[in-house]
C-alpha cells in the first residue's frame, strides 16, 4: 500500500494553473498586444488573449460584442470590421464611450481625483441609482451623455479593487 502525504488544495490548484497556462503557451503563443489601450482597467478584460481570440474568430463581417467593458478586444482587432455592435447593457458604460467621444476633456476633469475611501464608496452609490435613469436617458436619444458621471465611473473603475464597480 503507498501512503501519499495530503496535498494543500491551494498549492494543488496553483500547480494545475501553472500547467495549464504552460500549455496554453506551448501550444498557442499569444503576443503582447500593444497599440490601442481602452483609457481605464476593467476587471475580467481580454486585452492579453485578443490575439488569440482573432485567430479563433478570423474576421467576421458581422461581431458583437457581450459584456463590453473597456472593449479590449475591439481595440485588438487587427482589422476593421464591417459591423460591429457593442451589445453591453449597462448605460454607465454607454455613458462613459459616448462622453469620452463628445468630450474626452471634461471626462478626463472629472476623472482626474485622489482616491479616497469615503469619495470612492460615495460616487459608487450616486452612481448606481443614477444607473437607471441614465439608461433611459441613453435608450431615448443616442446624442445624450453625462461627463461628470462618465468620469466618475472612470475614476472609480481606476480605483476600486476587484470587480463589482457600479
């Protein structure tokens, strides 16, 4: 009978990561994407494995884009498309593209604080009840935007830890 010694389920699961992400290396080596940078983090964004993403997808003549964010893999592409839909419902991120279009300045202004814990927890909350009347706003005229907001969520997507701004 072989007695093996338990194994720490953490060092376990980082070991099976390390392979995997060897592997993935090994078998499909991504470049570092330079160029276009969406001008914001976003938690859970695809800016590394877009490239590997446009050799999966090739160039479709018709893309959509789910759970946008900072739209890393659209400034990725290696080529222009034909159609492209940003198909994220969240009115803060419509909001914050629209206004860094119009006004890229004044989102810059309001983007542009120290962070500070009361602020960031304070401007979380204006934004999402704000959410819903900004999106209806938004859906009612396409020209609508609101830099202050935009910039707000901008700083606060570029201060808060983790997911789950806004």
């Amino acid at each position: 009978m072989i007695v093996r010694e338990p194994i720490d389920e953490l060092t376990y699961l980082r070991a099976e990561v390390d392979r995997l992400r060897d592997l993935l290396v090994a078998e499909k080596p991504v470049p570092f994407v330079r160029g276009l940078r969406a001008p914001f983090p976003f938690f859970g964004n695809k800016r590394i494995p877009a490239p590997l993403i446009w050799q999966a997808l090739g160039n479709p003549g018709n893309l959509v884009i789910p759970f946008a964010g900072s739209l890393a893999e659209l400034w990725a592409r290696p080529e222009v498309g034909k159609v492209e839909t940003i198909n994220d419902v969240s009115g803060l991120i419509c909001n914050v593209w629209r206004a860094i279009q119009a006004d890229p300045d004044a989102v810059a202004q309001y983007a542009d604080a120290p962070v500070l814990e009361l602020d960031l927890h304070g401007w979380h909350r204006v934004l999402v009840e704000a959410h819903p009347d900004l999106r209806a706003r938004l859906a009612a005229d396409p020209r609508f935007y609101d830099v202050e907001l935009a910039g707000r969520w901008v700083w606060g997507a570029s201060s808060w830890i983790g997911s789950g701004w806004c």
